[in-house]
C-alpha cells in the first residue's frame, strides 16, 4: 500500500506518516517548503516531502488529507476525482486503522498533548504501547496491545473514534469559528462519551463538565470532595511535586514527581485513572510519570546565557494563563517576557478580554500578527492591533530581524514564545544575538 498524506507536516498527520513508515508502508507526502518542527522524524525516515502539486496525485494511492485543507484544495481534488485512489481524512483513516489496539483516547479543550505524553509513559512500563500525539511524534509496533491517542474536538473530528478507555481533561469552549456556543461545545463531548465502551476518566471540577450528560461509565477526577479519585496533601515546588491519592474514600498511594505546575498534577490523576482501571501497579505509575520528559512545543525549557527561553503551543487563553503561572513557579524572582502568536482570527475576537487577562500577568507583552492560511479562515477580518490596543503596554512586534533586535534587548529574563503557529523560528534568532 503506497500512502500519500496533503500537508504531511501538521503534527497529527506527521506523526501517523512516521508511524505507518516504521510498519513497513511505502509513504510520502507534501507540503510548504518552510520548515515545521514536525519534519524532523520524516527526514530521519528518509520520507519523501514535495510541494503541494495536483500532479503529486498518482493512480492506486491511499491518500489521507489533512484537515487544513478544504474540498477546494487542488489535490485533494485531484486525489477525490481519482477513481482509483482511496481517500481519507486524517480522523477518518484513524478510527478505522485504530480499531485493532486497545484504545485510550485523551480530549479536551487543553492538556491533550500533554497527558498523552504522560499516559504513553506510563503504560510503556506496564505493556506493549503504542501513542500518536500532537507534537509530531508517534510509535506503534506489530505486536501493540494498547494505543494512546490524542483525540482533537474540533468539527467533532474524534467522533470517528472508538476507545475503550478516555480521558477527558476539561470542556473549555474552543473553535469558536465552528461552535456556536458552550451548550454546543458540550454537546460534541456528550456524543463523544457515545463511542466509548468502557469508562470516561474526567476532570471533575470542571463545572462544563459536570453539565453533561455522559453515555458511559464515569471516574471524575481532580482535588474536589465531590471526585472519585482525589489529589489531596499537594505539596508544589519549583523543582517538583508530591500529592497524596484517594480512590473512592480510600488511600491509594503516595506519588512523588519531578513535574512542575498544577496543570501536570490534573494530567497526572488522569493518568493515574486509567492505571488504577488497567490494574496498574501504582509504583509502575509513578515510575511512568517520573521517567516523563516532556513532549515538544509544550513547555520546553532551554537555558541561554543569562536567560531562559521555553517554548509552549498555548494558543487559548486558559493554555496562555497556565504556562505563565508555571513560569512564575519554576524561575521565581525572574522577568517573564511573553511573546504571543494567535492562531484564528475568531478566537482573538471572542477570547480578547481572557487573552488580555491572562498575558497581563507577564512583565512585559509582545504580539505578532495572523500569518497562518486558516487564520482568517471563517471572515473575521481583524489583526493583531485589535488585541494590542486592549492591553497597556503591549508592543506589536514583526517576526523579523528588527523583532529579534528588539526582544535581545530585553535580556535577561525568560522569554516565554506561545503559540500553536511557527513563533519558535523568531526565537531562534533572538537566541542568535544573544
């Protein structure tokens, strides 16, 4: 079988190309020639990447078509008006090819990446697993038994799942371009407790949450009174974590961590859930979380000269205001410099008062405008300066030369560089002049 993947860089669709290579497939694919964080297993693979080109489109190919790309595209035109192709969405092609594993799907509106980060440590150590996350990595082998997928709402793509397990981190409205409002958004996580056979594993102190009306078996997570699995003794520092867990009124085990910020503690019990299901040993979770060691885009830390850079894919406001908080946490006492990217137009204009809020807890604020091909995707016809005459101070800044001048200047401090675009490109060059 000779798969061919449009936009083979999007992170979900780089990871199921590496991972469908190391199965022994024959796969390739195109794209923009700028480089994306993604491509680097692709190049290791030796994975061919071509520009976008209807003739890329050739008889008998089983084509996966990324979800950045509209039925108007002209490949996937090409590759629709084929009779002898077979063609798939991203989504589509999953559902059917993960139907053979065990599988454990993590939604909700942030933290996805993360936890299937975590949760792919940690049933590593218990049995063959295979994952596909967010950040452009995945893993599976012949002989997987469970498979860790991270599983994005948005059009209600994960509907196409069917997991015997889920983790559900929040039901914070996001894609506001398509939903249209919170009961909307809540509804698509309803339908989606549909498709799971066994149990939903979700935050429970998340008051959306609790609103739904859940069509499986239900473990509520989180620090609550109310929850089935409780983290309770939190004790934070800036170099790790310990909690003590309660399931269903009695203990279950002490965890110490290296994890850092209240985020990863809720990720964690959400790990900790699908153990506690899978009769995981609670000394081989805690031996997962600790052997956790990131994921990409999402807080990566990198120590330059008398400053700290940490890139994060946060590109909701929620996201913004948690990566902030864990900044001010593990490098206390030090300037944060927030530069900011945000992706759709849309979310901007619904989301301005929240993104204001949460960025205002940085010492100082630089924006950069919409450069992605969907940013402006629904007709929100608005640009960086809508959000920048909200916040005092605020600096509009151009990812070029001059703005990598004028972030150097700013020197020391941690440089915290958001977004869900390709922002890293501009703090490379700032890490260039110092």
């Amino acid at each position: 079988m000779e798969y061919f993947f449009i936009g083979i860089k999007g992170t979900g669709m780089a990871s199921l190309a590496c991972m469908l290579h190391d199965l022994g497939f024959s796969v390739s694919g195109s794209d923009l020639s700028k480089h994306f964080f993604t491509e680097e297993g692709l190049h290791e693979r030796g994975i061919q990447i071509v520009d976008f080109d209807p003739a890329n489109i050739r008889d008998n190919m089983h084509v996966i078509i990324g979800n950045a790309f509209l039925e108007d595209f002209p490949e996937v035109i090409a590759a629709r008006s084929n009779p002898t192709c077979v063609c798939a969405r991203y989504h589509e092609f999953l559902g059917e090819f993960l139907k053979k594993y065990r599988l454990i799907s993590i939604a909700g509106s942030h933290g996805k990446t993360t936890t299937t980060g975590l949760l792919s440590s940690v049933m590593s150590k218990f049995d063959k697993t295979g994952w596909l996350i967010g950040d452009g990595s995945g893993h599976l082998e012949k002989d997987t038994k469970y498979f860790c997928l991270e599983s994005d709402e948005f059009r209600r793509h994960f509907l196409a799942y069917h997991p015997e397990y889920a983790i559900i981190t929040n039901v914070d409205i996001d894609h506001v371009d398509y939903f249209k409002d919170s009961d909307d958004y809540r509804s698509a996580y309803e339908e989606f407790t549909k498709q799971i056979s066994n149990t939903a594993v979700i935050w429970g102190d998340d008051e959306e949450a609790r609103k739904m009306k859940i069509a499986c078996n239900v473990m509520w997570y989180g620090e609550g009174e109310n929850n089935d699995l409780r983290a309770v003794n939190v004790v934070q520092r800036y170099d790790g974590m310990e909690f003590d867990v309660y399931y269903r009124g009695s203990f279950y085990y002490h965890f110490s961590t290296p994890l850092v910020g209240h985020h990863l503690l809720l990720n964690s019990l959400g790990v900790i859930g699908i153990g506690i299901l899978e009769n995981v040993p609670p000394e081989t979770i805690e031996e997962g979380l600790t052997a956790f060691t990131g994921v990409r885009r999402r807080f990566v830390v990198e120590e330059h000269g008398d400053s700290v850079f940490v890139d994060d894919y946060a590109h909701h406001p929620t996201e913004v205001g948690v990566t902030i908080d864990t900044a001010r946490m593990r490098f206390p006492g030090r300037k944060l410099i927030a530069v900011f990217k945000p992706h759709r137009a849309s979310r901007v204009l619904f989301f301005a008062e929240d993104f204001k809020k949460q960025l205002m807890k940085a010492d100082e604020i630089y924006l950069c405008d919409f450069t992605s091909i969907d940013d402006k995707q629904d007709g929100t016809d608005i640009d960086i300066t809508y959000l920048a005459n909200m916040i005092p101070g605020s600096v509009v800044l151009p990812e070029d030369e001059h703005g990598a001048d004028l972030l150097a200047e700013r020197h020391p401090g941690v440089y915290l560089f958001m977004s869900s675009k390709d922002i890293y490109g501009l703090a490379e060059m700032v890490k260039e002049r110092l």
